[in-house]
C-alpha cells in the first residue's frame, strides 16, 4: 500500500444541504405533522458526522471499515461519507530533545549524552499504520540511536590516541553519522529526520572530577612543552650571538652556567631574583 491524495467535497456544499434537511424535518414535523419528517431527520443527524476541517500543514488519514481510503493534506472545510474513521497527523516539522542518558563510550568511560532532532512526518500512511504509536516510536529510536552512536566513538582521545574522531572534537562527523542513523530507523514509520545532533555532551559524575584534573594536567605539560622549546631556541640564540660579535670567551663550563641560568629564567613559572656574583665563576 501506497499513500494516496484522497479529495473530499466542500464541507460549506453539504452545510447548506444538511441545513436544509433539518429545516425540511422540522418543517413537516410542526407545520405538516408527517411522519416522513422523522426519516428527513435521521438523514441529516447521519450525515452530520462527515464534516471536518484540515489546518495548515496537517492531514487527515481516512478510514472505512479498515480499509484506507487516503489521506486529505489539503487544508480547509470538507465534507466524506460519515462512516469513514478521520485520523488527524500533523505535518509540521517538530523539535524533540531527548533526556540525557548514561552511557558507556568506546572505550567504557560513562558518560552522559542527549539528542536534539527536527522531524517531521513525510508518510501518513506509515506513521498511522506501520507503528503503533509513532511519536513514541521517535523517542524510543532517538534513544536507541544515541546510545549506539556513543558506543562507536571515544569521547576523547586520550585513551585512544590512534583515534581520528571523537565525541567532542568531531563534531560534524558524528552529528552526520547520527543523523543517518536516524533516517534509516525512522524510515519505517514514514519519518523524515530534517536535522539531528548531540545536544549534551559530559563525563558522568562519578569520573567528571578525575578527567577534568586529567585535562587540566595535559594542557600545562603542552604548555611547558611549548616554553621548553621556545626557551632553548632563546639560549642558542644568545650563544650563537655572543660567539659571533665576540663579546666574551666563554669555556664550557662557563656556557654550562649560562644555560642553566638562561633556562631557570625563561621556563620558571614565578618571578626569577637574580644573584650578583662579584667574584669569579668559583668563587
């Protein structure tokens, strides 16, 4: 089966003929006293049922007896046989923003993660047949899918330093690879993932404390490692410097001293107090 645009009548042309149904009846009710008043009364208490309406950007799927007839996306005023089931899907893109669930990353860290998805029914006649309830279906693959998709990447690479994506850093390749993974599961009920992405993204509680020390330890070690380096490039200038203009003859020793005040001075983290020697190198 197949959705399909079913067209209904005017809902304000079976108005005008169930209005004047009911003034017929109780015309011949209590001006002719007949008894066929009652059967012109009946018919439009019958048809009466049939109307309905359709907003912008919604639907009604159409049913008799169990058997589908289509679905009216047409929005205004109609009018369909009284017997048909009007099953109302809105077809307006929704928002869903998923709790944040606990979850182990792929290298077991536990971590906390929530979704943001923009959807919307594409398919009315999957998301009214194929599920039982399709914006429980959402949630339920939404969560299904987060966990899965945490469970591919580490959150970092701290512990896996070969890894080339990761939860926090690859951003855009993860909210793709979720995103896909969406579209296939939500296909069935006739869902179109407009847009899907990590909404929260943290270390659980019980090792947030530890990992945050942990970044913090890895950004002063790059951070010494960097004024390590600018430091010894700093000293061999001044050496090579010194040399060449020729200002003073140092021996090795002498250099020694130089380079290890040099560095004292470049790498330490608090203000340096110099010492004055007036004597020589030994004394």
């Amino acid at each position: 089966m197949k959705e399909k645009n079913y067209h209904p009548i005017s809902g304000y042309l079976m108005l005008a003929v169930v209005l004047i149904l009911f003034g017929a009846a109780a015309f011949g009710l209590f001006a002719l006293k007949t008894p066929l008043a009652l059967i012109v009364l009946f018919l439009a208490v019958v048809l009466s049922p049939g109307f309905f309406f359709v907003n912008p950007n919604g639907s009604r799927v159409l049913v008799l007896f169990g058997d589908y007839k289509g679905t009216v996306k047409k929005n205004g005023f109609f009018w369909v046989n009284p017997f048909y089931m009007k099953r109302k899907i809105s077809l307006r893109a929704r928002n869903f923003d998923s709790d944040r669930v606990k979850v182990n990353d792929k290298v077991g860290n536990p971590i906390l993660i929530g979704v943001i998805l923009v959807w919307q029914v594409s398919d009315t006649l999957k998301a009214a047949f194929e599920v039982d309830d399709y914006e429980s279906f959402v949630r339920i693959q939404s969560d299904a899918a987060v966990r899965k998709l945490a469970g591919l990447y580490p959150y970092d690479n701290f512990d896996d330093e070969q890894a080339a994506i990761t939860l926090r850093s690859g951003v855009s390749e993860v909210n793709h690879a979720l995103e896909e993974e969406l579209k296939d599961r939500l296909a069935i009920a006739g869902i179109d993932v407009i847009e899907a992405r990590i909404g929260y993204l943290a270390y659980a509680a019980e090792i947030a404390s530890a990992m945050l020390r942990r970044q913090q330890a890895t950004a002063i070690v790059a951070a010494r490692h960097k004024i390590v380096e600018g430091a010894v490039s700093m000293v061999e200038m001044a050496l090579e410097d010194l040399s060449k203009k020729e200002i003073i003859t140092l021996d090795e020793e002498r250099k020694a001293s130089m380079v290890s005040n040099l560095m004292v001075v470049l790498t330490a983290d608090k203000d340096v107090h110099p010492v004055v020697n007036t004597g020589t190198l030994h004394h």
